[in-house]
C-alpha cells in the first residue's frame, strides 16, 4: 500500500500502539478500530483496563453493543460471554465451551493518561518496547504533562506519519501558524536506533516570538533547538529548547532538564494507531516546564497546536481524497528533505518485512 | 457469500418471495429491487398487478419512471411500450419490434395483502409452492390478520433469515422486550420437510405476562407452545399457543383452532426478500385468535413487536457493518444452538445448488 | 466501459475539451477534474491561463491549494513552485532540482468565453482541432451568443454525449417542454465527416409555438430545419432555423446568415468534459439571431432549455445509478433511431483505438 514499496505491506502488528485515552474507557463498552479489526475497551470493577477483540467469534456481532457482567464481557446477541483474558466462561445455550469459542485478548498497558496496546502475539509483548514516559516526558519531575484531543483522520496513517517526520513543510503548510523559515533552512542532524529515529536542528542567536518571550520572561535573542523523535511505530514526539544565546553546541541535549541556561521546553505528543486502510486514530498530548501553574499558558499552547495539527489533519485528507479519486496509481518523487522521513519509513518497512519473516 | 459457504451462492431464483403489499402497486409504477435487479410494479386498468424488469433493453432505463398507457407501460425516455406481459407492443421510432426487445414479467400473484412474486423460469411458477395463506393464518375463519410494516434492510438477507430461526438470542437481544429465559432454555423439536422446517418448544406451566392475561381473559399459570415455522425461501412464521395448563402434550399442533382447552394464539409472518448482496426488503404481517375486534390490542401488539423487529434489524446491520469495515474474511463459530437455523441455511443452500444444477 | 465495447476504452486522450468558463480561471487557484486527472488552472499576471497537473508529484497535495507567487504556482505543502509551463523553478530545502520534478502541463487556449484543453500529448496540440467558433456561431457577426451555466453530471460522459445525439427521445423525456412529435417522427439526414456529424431533419408547414411567434414577430406555419452537429470528442451544436413556408429544400444550411426567407436561428452548445469514470464536466452556451437586443428572450430561452437539459442529466444520472446498483453486466438494445448517436460512439472509439495504436 502506498507509500510502501510492498502493496502487501499494511500494519506492523507485533507493536505497542496508543489505543485510547485512560478517561476514555469505563464501565461502557468502546468499540475503537484497530490494525483493520475492531477492539472493545472497557474496565473490570477494580478498574483495570481489557482489551478484547471486538466481534463476538460466534456470528460477528460488536462485542461494544455487549453489556458488562461483573468482570466479564457478555455479547448482545446470544449471551455469550468472555472474561478478560478472552476465554469463554459462559455459552447460554450449552454448557460445552468449544475450544475456538474465545476472543482475542490484546495486552493492555495504562501508563500515565494512555492505554498502550500490543497488536502482535501476546506472548512477545514486551512492556519494555512501550517508550519510556520518563524519556518522552509525559512523566517526569518539572514537567507539566496536559491530555490533548483525539482525530480520527480520513487517511491512512503513513501519510500523518511522514508529515510529522517532515520539517520541509513547516513554512508553507503552516505559514500562518509556526513557519518559520529559521527551522526549515536548518540543516537536520539524525540520531539513528533500531526503533528510533532524531532529527535535530540548531539554530543559534534567533528571535522568539512576544508569546514564549511573555511566559519564559526573556527578552531579546535565543538559541533554539528543534527536536522530532519518532520511536516506531507511531510515536513522534516534536519538541524544542530555549536557551541563552551562547549556549547552543555547549549542551548535550540528555543535559537540558535543569539547566540554568535553557529558559523553557516543550514537547508535542503525537500518538498515530493505524484505523482501518484509509482511517487513523491520532491521538495529541503536551508537555512543558515553563508556567506550569499558569492554566492561560495552557490554553494558548493549545490553541496554536490545535491549528498547527488541524493543518497537517487537512493535508493528509487532501492527499488521501486525491489518491483516491486519481485512475492513475500512485507515484512520488522524493527529494533530500524527504531523507528524514522516508528513514522513518524503512523502519516500519524493516519491522513489518521482519515480522512477515518470523511469521 | 458468507454465510454460505460457496462464494458464488447469492439467491435462491426458482422461488416465491413477496413483492410488496397489494396496496403499495398501484397505477403509479413502483420500483423495488429484488435479487440485484430492479422490478417494476404497477396495476392494468381492472386492477391486475403487474412485474416488469425495471430495467429498458434499449438504453438501461428505470422502467419505474415509465408512464402508463392504459395496461401498457412506456419508457420514460424513448417511449418504447409493452404489456403486461413484457412483450414490446410499440417503438415509437420504427415499425419493426426486434425480436429481443422484451421485458422480463414476472409470474405475479396476489394473495391476501401480498403480492407473490416468482424470480425464476416464468414456465415453472407453480403457485402451489406459495405457502398456504390458510395455513398460515392469513387467511382463515377465526384469525385476524393485519398489515404490519416494511423494513429496507441495511444488510445481506441471511443474516435476517437465520436471526429469525435462532431462538436462543431471545433472552439477551431481546432482553428489554420478550425475551424470557424460559423460551431459550426449553429443547427444540424439529420437524423438517423439504422445504419447511418448524421448531416447535413446549412449556409446561408457566407464568403469563399482565398484557395476555387481561386479553386472554384468563389469571393463573398456563401452559405454551412457541413456533417457528420457516417456509424456504424467505417466509417465517412464528407463533404462540397459550393452553390451560395441562392441555400441552395431549394436544396436536394441528389441532388447536377452536380447541376449548385453547386460550389463544397469534402469528407474525416475517416476509424476507433480497434487495441486493448487501440490502433486504423485509416485511411484517400479524395474525391473531383473541380480541379480534378490539383495535387497541392490535395497536398494543404492534407496538411491542415492532420494538422486538427493530432490535433484529440493527442486529443484522450492525453484522453487515463489522463485515464491511474489517479487513479480514467473515469467520463464525456454529454452536449446538445453531443447528436449527443453520439446517435452514443448508436447506436454501440445497434449493440453490438444486437450480444451478438444473441450469 | 460500457457503452464502448472495450473495457478498456475509457477516455480519447489526444483532443481539446472546454475546461472551464473564462470567469472561472482567476488568480486564484481552480481543480477541475478531466479525464481521471484533477487539473488545476489559474492565470498569470497578465490575464494568460494556465493549466498544470492538479497534483504535485512530489508528496501528491493537490495543487489547487497552492499559491500565486508572481506567474508561478507555489505547492501548499512543501513550497515546490513550478512556472507556467510545468518546470520547478524552485525547491525551497534543495538546489538541485531533479529531471522529474515538473507538472505536465497542459496546452490551453481561450477562445470566446471558454478555456479549451488538449489532453494528448502536447506537441500534438494542433489549434486547428479547435472547432471553428464563428463555424459554430459563438462568435459571428449576426449572432448573440451568451455564457450558459455548468452542471457536475453524476455520470459517465457517454450517457449524455448519446442523448445529445438522439433525437428520437424528445417527445417522451423532455415531453413537458420541447417535446413534439414532429421532430422525432421526421427522417435524419446524416452528413458525416471524421470528427463531425450533423443530422439534419426538415419539416414543413409546421404550427411555430407562442413564444417563437413573438420574439420572431411571424404569425402562420413556417419550416424548421432541426440540425444536432457533433464535433467529437466532446461538442454537441443544437440548433434550429426558422423560415417562412416554402423555403426549406430551396435553401443550403450554410447560406441561411443573413437570407430574407429565414426568419430566425438559435444554437445551443453542449460541452462534454469527462472528469472521472462516473462523473462528468457539462458546460452550456447558447448564440440567437433573433431579438439580441432584447434581455428577456435571453431569459426565457435559459429557463426553458435550463429544464430540457435537466431532464437529460437527471435521464443519465438515472441511468449509471441503475448500472451501478445491478448486478449483472451493464447490455443493451440498439434500435435503428440509434444510428446516429452509435455512430458518433463508433467516431469516438474510431479516435481512442488510433491514439492506441500510435502510443
């Protein structure tokens, strides 16, 4: 499937994926689409979370339209009904259980306001793959972690993926909101592992905006960096630092938490779950360490991230609602700025050929 | 098509489904889509009713935006007319009828509130394989017989067909209407012919609810037997028998019209016909022995069945929704419970392989 | 693609087609879809306009939501900008630019009021292709043409190109409006040429409507010439001349501007575009002799030709929603009266079989 190179090439299935936000799922049912199947979320009274495959394997019906007994998930058709780990524990009209009679249960971690889920054999779901939220700073200590909203974009989700990936585009799709020609004109330098992907850029002795001047309460110019992570398959996290002019290159960014001469830093959490082929979930947090206590500073933030990300949502739809109205199969013709996130690309390519392999 | 096994099963053609209602087909055309074909409908001048392909040889217009002229119906668009009969009796720009301009016409028959109509070899409509209106109860001394609704299905028909053979989703789709677990939980006797198949449960001394007691005239336990007659093709009768306790078991099903021992009984006709692969026409009919002149127990069983239907339609639209979005192929895993409707699909499966080896 | 026999015919690609009205090409932006492509077209700074590949080749945004940088047109999405004749003059994060990073662009020529494209390859674009427009009277001394409207047909073009050419469904699908027997009971006369057939039907002594006698300002019978010019792949001239009795026969069409025995002519012009396989551009134009100063004609003959050529794009529409809902293979039954329009099918495939075989 484009922009694959393999038309078989769809999901990476042996990840963790953002499935939902932790508030969004209770004691009701939540159908939610996943890698191409629906997945029901709910909760046991103890409040634990349960992932559980979202057709009842008897005759196809939404598990989601089921109602909760106790622990357990009882289908709305015919009874049936599941415990959390997917085995059958009750068939109404027999008291034989078939062994087939189970649904898939995916591994489920809550972890800060995110419930990761594992869409691969349970057996290989190893929590340690979920990225550290230490690391991407949705919990650690001076940071203000804030839950964002959720898309659910009309487009299959490697456009969104290599958008995010992409800086080349900040100053024309978002002309009106970030653009500057000072990121985009910065040459990147990649930091390369096996699931993750830096691109940085340094830019020393820029403006900053009457906004973050007000809230970081620096006057004149700065050193940036401009920082996207992408840790495969579906998490980017786009984040800058404010320093002190001089500062830049003197400081390894492990370094900055605390530093006396970095002014303030965010991060944009953007969590991309594969839908369907032509839907995405896309889900959005924030982190700071400036103004923490300051709700205003929040507000703003998100109002300028939500036309910023309201923008890459427009394009990635214009592109989809073109390939698909086009007779013509799709083609691309990639350029150097693409470097970054075609990179990002071959990775989830390598994951899923290697997952293909071991299959 | 799932659920039948062979992809290439679609329809069962050498059979009796119901059109429309008498009173839909009038002297305006009406276009309905039956098997994946449109079919017209319209009445002579004496009120005959007629069934056309609703489609012109000459150029693939709805013949449903057609005018009659007298028993004939014109073309819309170039006003090439036939008969009832489908054959072509003018075209307006030449004298010569080529010998392929015809319309199909569809052996029709009307029968009570129904029109019958035949998809078949028009040379093999034996009117006799229609079910008998007697024995159904549309059309016998005793029974009231009322019109009820019609369904545009959003989903492929045999989900509906085998929802409506299955018993043992009563005490949880249907949980908030008639579903009790008393129904669910009693055996099933079969009775099977070649083209008919009733399961039949009898229960002993049960409680009655408030709504039949008051009608039936009758406080006190009794006791019940419930039906569910399936007539191949598309044809479901179920139905109900209060008894006074004691009667069930000494008495034959045939036996009950005017047994004293007999408190009462109803039936709803549930009338399946194919639109297309993935829409159904579905209509509904009622009969009843008690409180025939008391239109308020009419509007009461309306009212509670509609509810019970409307809960069977979004059942089988919800299925054909999951089918639709999912990536995967349909599976299903058949209980012991399924053998009675699943002995219904075998026997529409048989009449369908029985046509193609004809053909 | 039904109606051509080859499943393979879809569109004839080396032609001129209307693109669009004059008006509607500004410094602004405009995607239009034409033969399975979206095009976008715009003007330069000095009024010239201009028609691109409507998708950028690099990440496939549509162009149209680009912007004017001077003559050039700048991708909204990564700020690659092409010059009027589909070469990169720029791309913002590289130096180099690749062979391959170019729009075709296609030859455009403005004649009139309408913007006339060349699909086919562009040093092929011979203007003389053009049908002559003081030929077909939308610009000739005499005549008053006027701007009609446009119509986004839900249908493939050959539906409509073959209403056009057939005359014998006037008196049933437009019977409300111009509908008359004489027209329809009268023989064609077929005048053909490679790119170009005309029929021609003449009718003597006929009763001339209300309106006509008015704006005419002739009272009695009079002869009507009723002429369907097609200039493939995509022009359909309808028109019509008046002339007092006893002229027809006497007088060649050509020599009509300007006789004393002619009392008046109208043309309607029908621009066929096809945008996808199920969708089509339709443009309209109408040129009088008659009365040319006078708005209210103008008026009148609008509404009245704006509900013939409503019920023609409601009979095509009709027609593929049948196509696409049926189940069988789209056939058909050609009558005689059907000559004329197959045989402008037969000049079409004619044209897409050489470009074939010259490709």
């Amino acid at each position: 499937m484009y922009p694959f190179k393999d038309d078989d090439c769809d999901y990476a299935r042996g990840q963790w994926y953002v499935a939902a936000w932790s508030d969004e799922v209770s004691r009701t049912p939540l159908e939610r689409w996943i890698l191409g199947e629906p997945v029901v979320l709910y909760r046991t009274e103890t409040g634990l979370p349960v992932a559980l495959d979202g057709r009842c394997p008897h005759r196809n019906f939404p598990m989601s339209k089921g109602v909760l007994r106790g622990d357990d998930l009882e289908c709305g058709y015919h009874g049936i009904t599941f415990a959390p780990d997917g085995t059958c524990v009750r068939i109404p009209s027999q008291a034989a259980i078939p062994s087939g009679c189970k649904l898939r249960a995916y591994p489920l971690i809550e972890k800060w306001k995110l419930l990761w889920i594992w869409t691969g054999e349970p057996d290989k779901a190893d929590p340690a793959l979920i990225p550290d939220h230490e690391e991407i700073r949705l919990e650690k200590e001076g940071w203000l972690a804030t839950q964002g909203f959720t898309v659910m974009l009309n487009s299959r989700y490697q456009l969104l993926n290599e958008n995010l990936m992409d800086i080349s585009h900040l100053s024309y799709l978002h002309a009106g909101t970030i653009g500057t020609q000072a990121v985009a004109g910065t040459d990147v330098q990649i930091i390369d592992g096996p699931r993750f992907l830096r691109g940085t850029r340094r830019i020393s002795n820029d403006s900053i905006t009457g906004f973050f001047a007000e809230v970081l309460g620096y006057n004149g110019n700065i050193d940036r960096e401009v920082l996207i992570d992408y840790y495969a398959p579906g998490l980017h996290v786009a984040w800058e630092i404010f320093m002190k002019p001089g500062t830049i290159g003197t400081l390894d960014t492990l370094g900055t938490d605390g530093n006396p001469n970095v002014l303030g830093m965010y991060r944009v959490h953007h969590m991309v779950t594969p839908a369907t082929r032509d839907k995405t979930n896309y889900f959005i947090a924030y982190s700071r360490t400036f103004a923490r206590d300051d709700t205003s500073v929040t507000d703003t933030m998100t109002s300028v991230f939500t036309s910023v990300i309201m923008q890459d949502v427009e394009a990635s739809e214009a592109i989809e609602q073109l390939l698909a109205k086009r007779e013509a199969a799709p083609t691309e013709l990639l350029l150097r700025a693409d470097g970054h996130s075609v990179r990002g690309r071959r990775k989830l390519e390598a994951l899923m050929q290697q997952e293909r392999a071991q299959a």
